[in-house]
C-alpha cells in the first residue's frame, strides 16, 4: 500500500519498475549501437561508400551532433548529489531523471524531460525511443556524457591534445617513479639484506672449582741466618702447621742423612704398628730336654739385671730376678720335676737372625763408647756395663752377658750350661716378664735419644708387621708404617732406626710434615710431641737457646740429631704470634763448635717469623 500523500502516476503510464528498466535499457542498447559506425550492424549500409569518413569516428553528424547536444548538458548541469541531502535525486532503483532544456522544439522552452515511474513526458522524441517507452536515466546520462565529450573535443582538439600529451607524461613520469621505486626497495622475496654475521659464541675460560683465598704477602725474612757459613751445607723446610703450606725451603726435598731426628719416624712407625701399650716380652720355656730351660729374648733391651731395688736407666724395667723366681716356682710345682734340678739353660735370641746385629755403617766406636750396642732380641739393660749410666760401654756379646745375668739370678746350687738353641713349640711357659708399655719407652727414648730402644723398636715393627726383622727389611717396613699417617714416603732410604747411618735418606720436608701431624697430635702422634726436648728445658735441648736465642726457650719441641758428619734439628715451633710452625733442619758436612748455636739461631728467627715468614 503507498502513502496516501504521494502522488499516483496516470493508469496508462503506470509501469512497474522492472518493466520501465528492462524498456530503458533496450532504448540505451540502440542508441549505443547507433553511436558505433566503425563496428557492422545488422541494419547498416554494407557499401563502402554507405560507411561515414574516418573522420566522422570522433565528429558525428549533424542530427547525431543535435541528439548528442541534447545530451551534454545533463552531464553538466545534473551533479551528482548524496542521498542524504537535500533535494538530491531518489535512489536508483527509483530512476528518475531530470533534463534541463535547452533550447529547441524537442522538449519545449522552460521544460524538463522526465523518465521513470509516474514521469510525465511532453515529448516522447526526446525523452523516450521511438515508441515512446522511457529510457533508463543512467544509460541516457552516460550517452549524453559521451556525446559532450566528442563534441569538446571537436570544439578545442588542440586543448584536448595538450591535455591528453600532460596526462600522458604525468602517467609515464608516475609509472617511471614507481618502476624505479619498484626496482630500487627491496623487498622481502627479491632482495637480500646485508647478512647479519653471527656472533660467535665464546669459550668459557676456564675458572677453579673454588677461588683460592689472597696470598699472605710474607717479608720476614730469614736469608742471613739461613747462609751462616757454620751451617755448612744446609738443607731445610719449615711448614706452617695448621695450613700445611710450606713458608721456607731450602733444597727440602733433597734427600740427605737425619742423625737421630731419624728416631722420631721410626717412633711413629712403632706406633702405627705396633700401638702405644704393645709391650716387649721375655720368656722363659722348659727344655726338650730333662733338667732344661730356654729363655727366649722378645728384643726387650730394658730387661734388667739390677735387683729388686735399683733402677737402671730404664725405670720401671722388668727384672731378671722376677723372672728367675717364676721359673723356680714353677719348676717345683711340677711333680716330673721333682728332684730334678735346672742343669741347662738355652738361650734363644732368634727372633731376628742374630748374627745381623750390626749395620757396616756403623762406626765400632759409637760401641765402645756406650752410644750402641749390638742389636740382638736378647739383652740385659740395653748391654751396658753400667745399667744406670745412659752412655756406657757395650759388650761384643749381648746374648752371653743376658745369660749368665739369668743364671745368677736363679741361684742354681750347681752353675748349668748356657748355649744357643730355639724354644720347642708346645713346650710349657715357665715365666715371662715384660717391658713398659711402648708409649713410656718412647717418652724415655725421645729426650735423650736412646739409640738402643730405637734400634729394637724399627726391629721389632718390622717383625710384627710381616717382616724377618732384619735391618734390611726396615727399609720398607718403617715407610710403610708411615703411610696410615696420610704422607707419602717416597724417596725414603731407610737403614736404621736410630739415624746412626750416614746412609739414610730422608727430605727434610718430608720430615716437616711428619712434625705438623705430630704437632696436630694425630694418631697418637701426641706421644711423641709431649716426649720432644723443649729448648732450654728438657732433654738433648735443655742447655742450649743460649744468648739471643734464650728468646725462644720453651717455644721450640724439637728432636736433635748428631753424627760426625751432621748436626741436625727438628720439630715444632710455637711462634711469637701464635702460629704453629713444623722444620727440619740439617747441617750436612765438617761439624764444629758452632753448627749447633747455628741451628739454634736460625730456628729462633724463625721463631720470631711466625706465619710472615718469607722463603726469601
């Protein structure tokens, strides 16, 4: 239903609005076929001379050129207006077009023309086909359009002319801008950037597990006590205890003779092996034979024959006398002895070979003048002539003086035979005595350097770790007991147990060490720090420190060592700003007077050194 209020077209010319377009456009169709004589219609001259000239392509005929004029001003009077404003021409689908007149019979002057539904035309030459049915406005329009322009251009071709040259060199100029442009940006597909050269990737250099702390800038130096000429050739190491760095070395890793300080490994080795309560044993078995004993030597060098109430060197020695009333006892005591008595005595030495009780090395002098005996497993105080006195001339026959020290002891009512034999297995146990446990040996040994008790205890190590006791064996034994401390005794040349041999070998850092974990106390390493000669106190130290060196008194534990071709000193030192310090120190050459001040004077710079000693 339409609105009340627009107005209705007359029945005749009421078409519906497809009908009107489907009219309109065959009307345009015509027209523009009419508009194209270059191309051949069905309804054209087929002549030659029935075609217009070539000229006439652009310039149409009169009545065209009139039809066409019709045209032109509706492109040029008619401007396209937006719906949405006012007085702008209904939507397409309306189709209503409007044409000013402009002079001429077709339309009339003053009147319009118009197609669409509900127009009402006044002349339908113009507006229409030539049945009168209404043209479609928007093909009319581009008709007429076209019609203006052919005839612009035939009124002003020169303009037309520049205008299409401008255009052309604007189009030209544009497309070279942008070929050139085109040509000149790269573009992801065709162009190739500047590579990027990648950025290797470093090597990590190389870092410590652990940042080592700062280094101990050390400037005390001591250089001139170290090159004291009465050193001779001298060989050093001094460590600080508790860091285990080394803070002074002079050739310390030189193997070289030790003198006694050798005591203080073979005192180690001892209680490694063997244990601070082992004691040493002498027993007395019966015989294989009716009437005989055998009295076997355990290489106990304290076995005393002093009486009940003396004391030998050795305090707290067992004794003979004691060992001698066990046997008698008994011996009584046994009903297949009765009225038999002791004719026999045998003396078994054999725990080691006997014979090897002397090292070619030795000098026969440290014998006579009481500073070594012959190292037998049988012996009577250490085989002194006198048993109180620590340097006392030795025998040439340990094992005789043993048993007719025994035989005097058992008061026999008739003197028996003594000779050499071996206990039987099996046999029964008559009596047996021992020695003081070895850490009271060792406290005893340390101070005064016994070389007696040093030799039995490197024997006797070696015996009971495996070995035949024999002074060969020594060297592989004591090193070997050395290693259950944590060092490394390589490049030990071990003859002894006493240092008596010019041809031990020993480093003096490798003695060092040893002294740090003495000083540590570790593994009952403790028995032989609280047995070292304090300076100026105690022991082979007890008078020297002397003078200058008195400042150190009481602050240096240390083993001292003596043969004719070396002085030697070495230990801990408990410095003046507290540190703990552990040296070796060797005098290697013709000793005299002065190499002993010496050795005390550079260990008293070393004293007063502390941690900033410098091995300068």
């Amino acid at each position: 239903m339409s609105d009340p209020q627009d107005p209705q077209p007359p029945p005749e010319q009421h078409l519906s609005r497809r009908a009107a377009r489907e009219a309109a456009e065959a009307a345009d169709a015509a027209r523009v076929e009419a508009a194209r004589p270059d191309e051949v219609r069905p309804d054209a001259p087929t002549s030659a001379g029935d075609q217009p000239p070539a000229t006439e392509l652009i310039s149409p005929t009169a009545s065209q050129a009139d039809d066409a004029t019709k045209f032109l001003p509706v492109a040029a009077s008619t401007p396209y207006l937006p719906p949405s404003f006012p007085g702008a021409p209904p939507p397409h689908d309306v189709e209503t077009v409007m044409f000013p007149a402009t002079g001429g019979s077709d339309l009339g002057a003053g009147g319009t023309g118009a197609v669409g539904p509900g127009a009402r035309g006044t002349d339908a030459g113009s507006a229409g086909d030539s049945t009168g049915r209404p043209r479609s406005g928007v093909k009319a329009a581009a008709s007429a359009a076209l019609g203006g322009v052919f005839a612009s251009i035939r009124k002003h071709p020169n303009a037309w002319l520049f205008s299409a040259l401008g255009l052309a060199f604007v189009l030209l100029g544009t497309g070279a801008l942008f070929a050139g442009a085109a040509v000149g940006s790269p573009t992801p597909a065709a162009v190739v950037g500047p590579s990027k050269t990648p950025t290797p990737t470093p090597t990590p250099r190389p870092t410590p597990a652990a940042i080592a702390d700062p280094t101990h800038l050390r400037t005390c130096s001591v250089a001139k006590a170290a090159s004291d000429p009465n050193l001779l050739t001298f060989q050093g190491s001094v460590i600080n205890a508790t860091t285990g760095e080394v803070l002074f070395d002079r050739a310390g890793a030189t193997p070289a003779r030790t003198a006694s300080v050798m005591k203080t490994l073979t005192t180690a080795a001892g209680l490694s092996v063997l244990g601070p309560a082992y004691q040493f044993s002498t027993k007395v078995y019966e015989g294989s034979a009716p009437g005989s004993i055998v009295l076997v030597g355990g290489g106990d060098p304290t076995l005393s024959a002093l009486g009940p109430a003396e004391e030998s060197v050795y305090k707290g020695a067992p004794k003979l006398s004691d060992l001698a009333y066990q046997v008698k006892t008994q011996w009584a005591a046994d009903p297949k002895n009765a009225g038999v008595d002791i004719t026999s005595v045998i003396l078994d030495a054999n725990m080691w070979n006997p014979a090897d009780n002397w090292d070619p090395t030795w000098e026969r002098s440290e014998q006579t003048e009481g500073y070594q005996p012959e190292i037998t497993a049988l012996m009577v105080d250490g085989d002194r002539a006198n048993p109180k006195a620590q340097d006392s001339p030795r025998s040439d026959d340990p094992v005789g003086r043993a048993g007719a020290a025994f035989v005097s002891a058992l008061g026999l009512p008739a003197t028996p035979t003594v000779t050499a034999g071996t206990a039987t297995a099996g046999t029964k146990l008559l009596g047996e005595v021992k020695s003081q446990p070895l850490k009271t040996l060792i406290s005893y040994l340390l101070p005064v350097s016994d070389n007696t008790l040093a030799e039995m205890i490197a024997r006797v190590t070696s015996k009971m770790s495996g070995g035949d006791g024999s002074s060969a064996s020594l060297k592989t034994a004591i090193p070997a007991a050395l290693v259950g401390y944590g060092l490394q005794p390589t490049g030990l040349t071990i003859i002894d147990g006493s240092g008596e041999s010019n041809s031990n070998a020993v480093p003096a850092t490798f003695v060092a060490q040893l002294m740090a974990k003495v000083a540590a106390g570790e593994q009952n390493l403790k028995i032989i720090y609280d047995a070292l000669p304090i300076a100026g106190k105690t022991g082979t130290l007890a008078s020297r420190f002397t003078g200058a060196n008195a400042i150190a008194r009481g602050a240096v534990n240390a083993k001292t060592g003596w043969i004719k071709t070396e002085y030697a000193l070495a230990g801990v030192v408990h410095a003046a700003d507290g540190t703990t310090l552990s040296f070796a120190f060797y005098a290697l050459g013709n000793i005299n007077s002065r190499t002993q001040p010496a050795l005390d004077t550079i260990t008293t710079a070393v004293f007063s050194c502390g941690n900033n000693l410098s091995n300068n």
